[in-house]
C-alpha cells in the first residue's frame, strides 16, 4: 500500500512542476512583441510621399509595436477611408527628423518610450502630438500626470465624442436613409423575421455573460451577483466557468444557445462603448447594456435592454422571464436587423480615418491641450465617470461580501471535513510510509 501512496506522491509532483510550467509560459507570453517596424505596403519610397500627409506612431500600442497596421498608405486604403492621402509609419528615421512629419501620436498606455527633452528640440510648429487612448481613466498610468505632458499634446484621439479625432469602438448605422424609425418598429411582423432569428426565442439558457475582469470599477460582478438571486445567469471566461473563452468555438456555440447577453462595461464613463455591445448586436442574441454612454444615440431603438432603465436588478430579472414567456415581445427586438448594419472595429483602426480626413482639413487651426489630466477626467468641468463609491448598486456590495464570506466558509470547512475522511481511510498507510516500514 505504501508503494501506491509513492506513486501518488510522485504523479502529484509531476503535475505541480507541469503546472508550473504552463504558467511560466503563459506569464512569459504576453511579453512577446511585435515587429521592428510596420508592415510594409507598395509605395513606401519617402520620395513618393509628397502630397501626403505623414503619420509617426511614436510609442508602441501597448506590446505591438507595429500596432498591427500596415505602413505608409496601404492601411488607408484597406480600410476604405473617405480620405486617403496618408502616410503611416513607426519608423523615427524616414525623415532626417521628427519635425518633418505632420502628427506623431502617443498611445498614453506607453508614455514611458518619450524621451521629452530630445522632443521639445526637434519639434516644429505645424506639426500635430496627437495622445491616444481607448481606455478610461481609471487606466492610465501614473506617469500620465507628469508636468511636461501640460502643453504637450495638441490633439485627443479617444472613444470620446468631444475628442479632436474620434475612434470609437464600432457603430450601428441605418443601411438607407430612415426617417421615421419608430413608425418602422411599430409595423414590425415577427413572423417574417429570418427563422435563424424566430429560432432565438427558443433557445434554453437565459443569460450569458463572457467576462475576464472580475473588479471592476463598474462593480457589474456586484450587480449580477444580485442578479444571479432571480434569474439563470450563466458566466464564463475568467470569471466564470472554465473552458470556454472568447473567441473560441465554444463562445460561437454558446451564443446560439442564450436568448440574452450581457455587454456591461467595466466603467461607467461618457461614451464609453466597446466592443462588448458591437459584437453581440451582431449575432442573434438580445443585449444587455450597463454602461456610462447614451445608448439612445448609438443603437437603433428597442434593440437593446438598458439595466439602468430598471430600479433595481430584480426588476431586470422579472422582465426578462416575462420576455422569456413572450416569443413575440421578445423578438420585437430584433425588428431592426434588415434594416441596419453593425460595424466592429479592430479597436483604434477606424479612428485613423477621421485622423487623415482631420490632417488633410485645408484649414488647420493651432490649438493645445493645456492640462490633458483635466480633459480626461472632466467633460465641461463635470466628471467624465462615475466612481464606484457613487454608482447606485455600491450598496450591494455589502451584502455579496458576505455572501463570499460563506461561501468561503462553507468550503473551508467541506475541506476540512474532506481531509478528515481521507486521513481516516489512509492513516496507516501515511505511518508506514513516513516510517518506512511496509504495511
């Protein structure tokens, strides 16, 4: 017996050295950057350039440093923008220097690669430091409050609709011309909808959630915590069940089998929408929303569920199962599929159209970011997000730490009570393995 009790020990160690492992490598992945330079495209002759304007990413975004974009025109083209006359590049050394090119833009999550003093030498008076930034405040990093930053920049190119360049995440736009969308909504007959979409209602699961960030300033983990007490809500990515990621077959075999989907953000900040709403308004699935944004200026209407239109989530919960009752009621949300089109953005890449329409603006007036902490953190001087301790459903908190202290309790205990039952079974089979003797 003793010899089985080895063999177990020696199994378990090689998992745990196994396991190890794994995690090194999936530590050590992430790091791994990219390309020297971006991809190049026919063209790039700095000869050929005239007529252009020139685009200097000077920071990486994040770890790519090519921004996964191509170089010089060729990205403008494959996105189809209304105005192409750009040049895109990563490369500091195209021009003798870096007052030759018309915008250098800085992603603030890499506010660490600017060497300001060798800037404020070589910078020129038309050219345009544009900062760049599709998070929300909550994520900036500390050297974002350096003073040399004050007067530094001349543009915002953020998810903000008040930004200098807007890039938002996706959009949702009319495919002709809709005068009256409400009239259309009213007139709206299920029973000719797609049978892919009239098979939306009968689907078994409820809720569906795909989330990785499990503190959020948001607290949406709260909220659906609250949630979880009157509906089915089924949870999966990092913060839920394990095995199925997004992305993955199984995140495209999961959503044919809900009937709604949770898009909340991660922080309630003006405009802040990503692509956690594009993506389910483009699959046969009912959104969700929580969020800081006006949805109303974003979505057709009656295409989404707004959670903040609800006192509270059991309110939520009570509409969704009388949605769940109703075929018909429910998909009356889908009333505008046919008529709309869903855009997904690869994240900033759209945003460089309205970058080059704004350069080749043939009046350019100079202007610069006094504080740019300020713009980031305020819309006419009111707060641009609403801090955790101030969101409505803070006060549920309360109670789901509790709820987590019991659970953690309950399988400390179960543990305990697990270990017993093992230890009882095997005692002396433990005595005569750490003895040596031979049971």
């Amino acid at each position: 017996m003793a010899d089985v009790v080895k063999r177990f020990f020696v199994v378990g160690l090689c998992l745990l050295i196994l396991g190890s492992f794994q995690v090194v490598l999936w530590i050590a992945y992430p790091k791994v950057g990219g390309l020297k330079h971006l991809k190049k495209s026919s063209g790039n002759d700095p000869a050929l350039i005239q007529g252009q304007k020139t685009i200097l990413l000077y920071t990486s975004f994040f770890r790519f440093e090519n921004w996964d974009l191509e170089e010089g025109n060729g990205a403008f083209q494959k996105l189809e923008c209304q105005v192409q006359d750009c040049f895109l590049t990563n490369d500091r050394s195209l021009f003798e220097n870096i007052s030759k090119f018309d915008s250098v833009l800085f992603h603030l999550g890499n506010l660490d690669e600017i060497d300001h003093e060798d800037f404020y030498a070589k910078r020129a008076p038309h050219q345009k430091f544009v900062m760049f930034y599709l998070e929300t405040p909550f994520s900036l990093p500390s050297n974002f409050w350096d003073a040399k930053l004050k007067k530094f920049f001349n543009w915002t190119m953020t998810y903000r609709t008040d930004s200098d360049v807007f890039s938002p995440y996706g959009s949702v736009r009319p495919k002709q011309e809709i005068l009256d969308p409400e009239a259309l909504q009213r007139h709206f007959d299920p029973d000719k909808l797609p049978a892919n979409l009239r098979m939306a209602a009968e689907r078994p699961g409820l809720v569906l959630w795909f989330v990785s960030n499990c503190h959020s300033n948001s607290l949406r983990e709260t909220y659906v915590l609250e949630l979880q007490k009157f509906i089915q809500v089924d949870i999966f990515g990092s913060c839920g069940r394990p095995g199925c990621q997004r992305g993955s077959d199984c995140d495209k075999d999961a959503f044919r089998k809900y009937k709604f989907y949770l898009s909340f953000e991660n922080a309630l900040c003006s405009d802040y929408v990503t692509e956690k709403l594009f993506s389910a308004l483009s699959k046969d699935i009912v959104p969700i929303v929580l969020g800081g944004a006006d949805y109303a200026e974003i979505v057709p209407p009656h295409s989404v569920i707004n959670a903040k239109e609800f006192p509270n989530p059991q309110d939520l919960a009570d509409y969704l199962l009388e949605l769940d009752d109703n075929p018909d009621k429910y998909l009356e949300y889908f009333w505008w599929k046919d008529s709309y089109l869903v855009s997904q953005f690869n994240n900033w890449k759209t945003g460089f159209c309205n970058l080059c329409k704004k350069l080749n603006e043939p009046t350019q007036t100079h202007q610069v970011i006094t504080n740019p902490v300020h713009w980031m953190y305020f819309q006419e001087q009111v707060e641009v997000c609403l801090r955790p301790d101030k969101i409505p459903w803070a006060a549920l908190k309360i109670g789901s730490e509790e709820y987590f202290k019991g659970v953690v309790l309950l399988g400390s205990i179960c543990f305990i009570l697990l270990f017993g039952i093992v230890y009882a079974l095997f005692r002396n089979d433990v005595k005569a393995l750490l003895t040596g003797d031979k049971y």
